[in-house]
C-alpha cells in the first residue's frame, strides 16, 4: 500500500452542491495506490494516516487536473495562408467550398508517416500539459482514407505513451468528404467512414464516434448512419453541431445518448432539453468561436436552464481554432460565453470528464477517483479564468 497526503492553502475539489468550487481552505487529499482516500480538513487527517509522508504545496491552489476534451491535436501542416485570406475577406465556408479547409489539411496529414505525425504534435501536446492538462481527447478526420485515418488514431494513442497524459480518441471520418468523393458523400460513408469503424474499433483505436453535422459536411441523415454504426458496435457517440447552422444535429446526438454535442452556436431551447434529458454535455469551443469571428454566441442561459452540463476545450485544430492553451480556453469562455469563472473550471475539469465517459475516474477531487492535480501559484480559483497569456502552473500531481 502506498500512501502520501498533499497539503495546500486552498483546495478547489470542484465537486457540485457544496461550496463555490468546492472549496477547502487548509486542506488536505489523502491518496493510497493512485486513488483518493479522503478528502478535508488538514488539522483533521485520519488517525491511521498520522506519520504519512507530506506533500506540503504550502499557500497555493490545488485543482484536479485538467481535462480538453475536443481536440484535432495530430495533424500535417497549418493554414495560415487561409488565415491571410479570411483577413482579405474571404470566409471559412467559402473557402472549405473551395477546395480549402479542412481538405487543405487533409492533403499535408495523409503525407506524413505516423511518426511524423506524432512529432508534430508533440509541441502543442507538451503546451497543453505545461498548463496541468492530464486528460486529453484527440479526434481522426484528417486522413479520410482508412489507412490514414487508422494512422492518426495510432498516432494519437502513441502521444499517450510519449507522455504521463491520458488519451481518449475520437474516430472522426466524417469530419469532411474528401475531394475523391466529391459529391458523392453517401459513397463515403459506406466505403470509408463505417468499414475504418469497423477496422478501428478491431485494432482498439477508438473511444468514441464522432461526426461533423453541417451544411458543408454531413447531413443528420448522414451521421445517423455513422451513429447506428457505432451503437452496434457498443462505442459512445459525441457530434459537432449547430456550429455554423441549426441542422438538428444537437437533438440527432441527443437521441443516441451521445457522451457530448459540441460548438452548439446555433442550438435551440428545444435541442438543449434533449441533451439535458439524455445526459449529453454541451461542449463549447471559444477557441473557434473567436478565430472566425462568429457573431452567434451559444445558447448559455438555454444550456444552464435545461441544466445541461457545460464543458469547455480547446478545439485544437489548424482551421479553425489554432489554440493550444486551455488556460486562454477558460479566459475566452469567461469573457466571450461570459461564463463564470467556476462554469469555466467546472468546464475543463468535472464536466469536460462526463464529456469523455470518465467521470468516475477524474475531473473531480473525490473519493474513488484518481489522484490527478494540478497545483497553481494563485490564490483564488477565479485567477485561473481572469489571467490572459499567464501560466501559474506550479506542478501536477498524478497518483
Ligand atoms: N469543426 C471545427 O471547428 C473543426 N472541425 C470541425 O468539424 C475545424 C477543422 C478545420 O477547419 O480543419
Ligand atoms: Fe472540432
């Protein structure tokens, strides 16, 4: 049996009901094999745990360690030639239509080899941990052959081994319909999309199915066959949707129980119930929201009333939201959303872990759950979401 305690001045356990950010002023974590044992009070440890060794983090903050669960980490290339076109005038539409985009992205990825690719997302791997991620998601969807998507996903589970981080993939085939498949998007569904699942799921490469629900990707007809797809095969679904239109993509999700819906600009009252009814977190992506200067904020009074969980990440991705911070994430949410400083925290923290099916494992500092913090130079959990371009990450604790 290993033991250790960790001791700090300010504990943001970030479990609901109680105080804001389940604060604990002088606390103390009790942590046995990885796991929390107890969580309270310092002046107050555990009579069999007296002589325990301590971690004293003195006048600082501890958080669980944080969670982004939406990125498109491992990809070729970058785009900002299209950045200098949108600053021209062009839009992102306009440019996906032609040509641009997400494919443009696609050509660079499928010429990397695995390895390639796993050197170029080291960096912006290394940037999110160096501000106390331990948990990430990262998506497919820039291969669109079921070689090249398989490459990704092994890529993505290699960045997990490469690091002390958690990764959770996303098999994201239909994120775009590669140029070969031009206007003929049903064609690859059947001939990529389903049997890479198929192909990914026997190699244990996925964790979830996820889709891109959008007029210049995939109709909810579309989806709904990638969705039974991945029903029988026994894996989560989770969906971009409502990003730059309201397709119903949200309430499609909604309606397979996804694990989350994610962007959701675009979402109704009515699509917020649905999530709420069945349990799928709403994940925001500011990151995205800013880069292309969308005018249409998401629906947050919508999302808190239907009382629908609000996780918030980073979009990690060269199109779109080029964004490798999740401290600037929570800032944006703050000052974009204008979530709270704690919805921020809850976001990259307790919620963003249902958004990954972990929520027994992590996001919370609790009993049961594995002893993954992050220990901060700041006084009050609020500094977190205030600071812009400042990074108060002392260290992180895992097990
Ligand atoms: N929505 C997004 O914001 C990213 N993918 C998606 O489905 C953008 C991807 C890209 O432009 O490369
Ligand atoms: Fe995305």
């Amino acid at each position: 049996m290993n033991r250790k305690i960790v001791k700090a001045t300010n504990i943001a356990t970030m479990q609901p009901g109680g105080t804001a950010y389940g604060l604990v002023a002088d606390g103390a974590i009790g942590i046995e094999d990885g796991r929390i044992a107890w969580v309270g009070k310092a002046d107050a440890v555990p009579a069999d745990w007296r002589g325990t060794t301590v971690e004293d983090c003195g006048n600082r903050l501890v958080t669980p360690a944080l969670i982004d669960c939406h990125t498109h980490l491992v990809f070729g290339g970058n785009r900002a030639k299209e950045f200098e076109m949108r600053l021209q005038g062009a839009t992102y539409e306009e440019i996906a239509r032609a040509g641009g985009g997400i494919v443009s992205t696609v050509t660079a990825t499928r010429a990397l080899s695995e390895d390639e690719l796993v050197e170029a997302a080291l960096p912006r791997l290394d940037a999110l941990m160096a501000e106390g991620v331990g948990t990430i998601e990262i998506k497919s969807g820039y291969g669109l052959t079921i070689e090249d998507e398989l490459k990704m996903l092994r890529a993505a589970r290699r960045l997990g081994e490469l690091r002390k981080v958690r990764v959770k993939t996303s098999y994201l085939a239909a994120h775009a319909v590669p140029a070969e498949y031009k206007g003929r998007a049903d064609a690859y569904i059947d001939e990529v999309v389903l049997p890479g699942l198929d192909a990914a799921q026997a190699e244990g490469l996925v964790d979830a199915v996820d889709g891109f629900c959008e007029g210049i990707a995939f109709s909810p007809a579309q989806i709904a066959r990638v969705f039974e797809r991945a029903k029988a095969l026994g894996i989560p679904v989770k969906l971009h949707a409502e990003q730059l239109s309201n397709l119903g993509g949200a309430a499609l999700a909604a309606s397979y129980r996804a694990l989350s819906a994610d962007h959701l600009e675009y979402l109704d009252e009515a699509d917020a119930e649905a999530m709420a009814k069945n349990g799928t977190v709403a994940v925001l992506l500011p990151g995205a929201f800013y880069f292309l200067r969308e005018k249409q904020a998401p629906p947050v009074d919508a999302l808190r009333s239907a009382g629908v969980p609000i996780a918030i990440a980073t979009d990690c991705n060269p199109g779109s939201s080029p964004l490798a911070s999740l401290l600037l994430t929570m800032n944006m949410a703050s000052t974009l959303f204008r979530l709270a400083p704690e919805e921020a925290l809850a976001g990259v923290t307790r919620n963003a872990a249902r958004a990954l099916g972990l929520a027994e494992e992590v996001g919370t500092i609790e009993v049961g759950k594995r002893a993954e913090l992050a220990v901060w130079d700041v006084g009050h959990p609020a500094e977190l979401a205030y600071r812009i371009g400042f990074n108060a990450l002392n260290k992180v604790i895992v097990g």
